[in-house]
C-alpha cells in the first residue's frame, strides 16, 4: 500500500492569497456595485516592454524554421543569456562570479524551493519572521522543521528572526547557530532594505559559523538609494557562503512568461564537494530548462532599449509606491518600505489586528491588501500593499483611505 509524503498534512491552514480572494469574492458578491482596487497580490500590472516583445517575436519565428529551431535547452541555460547575466549583474558590479555559477531558471520562486534539495535534512534553517512564505513550506515538505505550534504559529525546529519596526526590519543573529539563512533584501513583505556593511556582516557570521545564506534578490531593480548592495558578492567572502537567487518577474514583468536564475559560486565547499557539482546534477536530472523562447527574452531585458524601457517600468511602479508611501504619511500611518522596494509596510491603526484591517479596509474603503500576520507571527498589526497596480488605481485607493 502506497504511503504519502505526510509531510504535506502538517502544512497549516490554506494558502494566505486564497483566504483573501474567498474574503474579496464573499464581499464582491454582496455589494456588486463597488468597485473593489487590489493593492495585495505581488504580481505586475504593466504589459512586457516592446524590446522583450521583438525579442519574443524573433525567437517563435526562429522555432518555426529547420535552420534555426532549438530542441532541449542546455540544463544549466544557454551560454548567450548566462554571458549576458555575468557582464551586467556581476562584472559590471565588480563581483567575481563566472557565467558557469549561473543557473537559468523559470523563477526565484522554484529556486527558493528546491534549493534545499542539495542540504541534508539535518540542517537547521533561519528564517526572518514575517516572511516570504515558499522558504518556510518547502523545509516543511522536506521534513526539515519539526513540529507546528498552531498558538505561536511557529515550527518547533526553525529559527525564527524577528523584523519589526524596533529592529527598522533587520534580523539580528540568532542566539543559536543556524545552518541555512534565508535572506531576502529588499524585502518582501517589509519593503525594507539592508546597507552593505549589514550584508557584509551577515557574510562574516556565515562564514564563521560555517552556514549557507540564500540570498533572495528579487527586488534588486527597485533599489533607489546609495551604499546599497546590488548583490550579495559586493561583500566580501560571499562567494565561500552564499547563494543567490533573481528573478525576472518583478524588474522586466515576467510573473506570466517565467525566467531566474540562481548563482552558486564554485567555492562553496563541504568535504570537498561542491554545492555548485551538487545544484548542477539536480538541475540536470529535475529540469529541462527554461524555454529558448523566454530566454531570448531574458537576453532582450538586457539590451540597450530593453534596459531604459524596464528603468522606466519600475519607475512608474516606484511612482506609485511614492503616492501611497506620502499619502499614508499625510493621513497620520506609520509607514515603512516603499523606497527600495514595490511595497509597503504599514503599522495598523488603533492596535487592530493585521485581518481586522484587511476587513475594514475592504468594507469601507473597497481597498484589498495583504494582512502581515500572513507573512509570520511577527507581521502581526502590520499590512502591506503593493505599488504593482496602475497609477489611476493607486491614486484613488489613497484617496479612499486618507478619508476614512
Ligand atoms: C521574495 C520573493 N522571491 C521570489 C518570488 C517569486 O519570483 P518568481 O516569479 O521569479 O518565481 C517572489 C514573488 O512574489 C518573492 O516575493
């Protein structure tokens, strides 16, 4: 008789965004004539730039001829877009990293997943708390967290780092030694970010201790201020401790057309084996590669045109986080993020909890966002609203909420 992964049945409650659209659905129906503006799901509004379109063009017109078609993709992605990836995020940043350490992928958010594979079970993670959530679920299906406190809403064998308001949403080291630390700056929820010597210090602590940070640089376009690390490999040392993970989702709008990549330096070594050899042969055996279509695409975002079409993507989505992050300020909110990072943080009025905001919010402004408890124990009395929506939205959903 077949046994299943029980792992699985220990995951808690359903799916954060699924509980907000049976909520949103719910009051739609009740009040068909409001209209309801969504600054909660993390996903892009503004269609793919018309330098990635005429790449996408070229490459379908290319699979249609016998000369130029592609089958299989290589594993590891192809040499054009990991050529290109190395020049611009790290060459020109002045970071040692070789385009045989990149890894093409369809997103940060299978990356994020799977690359607790290649670590034994026995490895104890940190997470920051509140938290992007596929970190903590993936260790659960794996069977790396122990058992869930449905009243703490913490697992027993995860080590959990606090990132409120006192702390200006930085973890501080833990008290016991983690083996995996899972970083994401800029932050998704908080918005927040951290300064290079922050970084650099974590990089020191890991490699002391002798851990692993997963560095998620999702939001990487999004930063706008100085002495700021674009990558983790600024920092010095990085490349014996830390992997990271990018996304094409959220700089160039591929949430629908899917593409990331992960770096894993060649001097990550346990025992003399590497995590590079290790990541190679699951991609090899697990994956056939993102398809050459959307990697052409990937090589597009990179171009002259490509590169000022997408700085003004984000900046019309930083626009948005500008009109929200004043306009809460002006109507007396504590705020937070919203300057290196599409979101924003909000401290809830009058102690209400982060799903009693949700509701308020819904009912009397028709505002949809994401209650912070979501995201962790700690997110609780804060929320978080997107800057993703269109310009016209965004404006409106302020005016909504400064008159309430
Ligand atoms: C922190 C973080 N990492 C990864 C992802 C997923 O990225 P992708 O679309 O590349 O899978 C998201 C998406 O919201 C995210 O917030």
């Amino acid at each position: 008789m077949f046994k299943i992964n029980d792992n699985y049945l220990k995951l808690p409650g359903s799916y954060l965004f699924s509980t907000i659209a049976k909520k949103v659905n719910e009051f739609t129906n009740a009040n068909p004539d409001k209209k309801i503006i969504r600054l909660g799901i993390g996903d892009v509004t503004q269609p793919l730039a018309p330098a990635i379109i005429e790449s996408l063009h070229k490459a379908v017109d290319e699979m249609g001829k016998a000369e130029t078609f592609h089958g299989y993709a290589p594993d590891l992605g192809y040499e054009f877009l990991r050529t290109t990836i190395q020049k611009n995020d790290y060459e020109a940043r002045g970071c040692d990293i070789q385009a045989d350490e990149i890894f093409v992928s369809d997103g940060a958010k299978s990356d994020s997943a799977n690359i607790q594979e290649i670590f034994s079970i026995d490895n104890k993670i940190a997470v920051c708390d509140p938290v992007y959530p596929v970190y903590v679920d993936s260790n659960v299906m794996a069977g790396r967290t122990g058992s869930y406190d449905p009243a703490t809403e913490r697992w027993s064998d995860v080590i959990y780092m606090p990132c409120t308001a006192d702390n200006h949403f930085a973890p501080e080291f833990p008290t016991e030694n983690p083996d995996l630390i899972y970083l994401c700056f800029p932050n998704n929820p908080t918005g927040s970010m951290v300064t290079k010597e922050q970084l650099q210090a974590w990089v020191d602590y890991a490699n002391k201790i002798g851990a692993i940070i997963i560095y998620d640089a999702a939001y990487e376009a999004y930063i706008s201020e100085e002495n700021v690390p674009h990558t983790i490999y600024e920092c010095e040392g990085a490349r014996t401790c830390a992997i990271e993970l990018k996304s094409f989702s959220k700089n160039a709008g591929f949430t629908g057309t899917r593409l990331g990549y992960a770096v894993v330096p060649k001097d990550i070594k346990s025992n003399g084996v590497t995590l590079h050899s290790l990541w190679a042969r699951r991609h090899g055996t697990k994956y056939n590669g993102a398809p050459y279509i959307i990697q052409r695409a990937g090589e597009a975002v990179y171009s002259e045109a490509g590169k000022a079409q997408l700085k003004q993507q984000v900046a019309y989505y930083m626009n948005n986080a500008k009109v929200i992050l004043e306009g809460l300020k002006k109507a007396g909110y504590e705020v937070y993020g919203g300057v290196n990072a599409p979101y924003i943080w909000l401290k809830t009025p009058n102690q209400m909890t982060s799903w009693e905001f949700f509701d308020y919010l819904l009912e009397n402004a028709n505002v949809v966002g994401t209650p912070g408890s979501g995201f962790g124990p700690s997110g609780e009395g804060y929320f978080r609203l997107t800057a993703f929506g269109n310009y016209e939205n965004t404006v409106e959903a302020v005016e909504r909420i400064i008159k309430l």
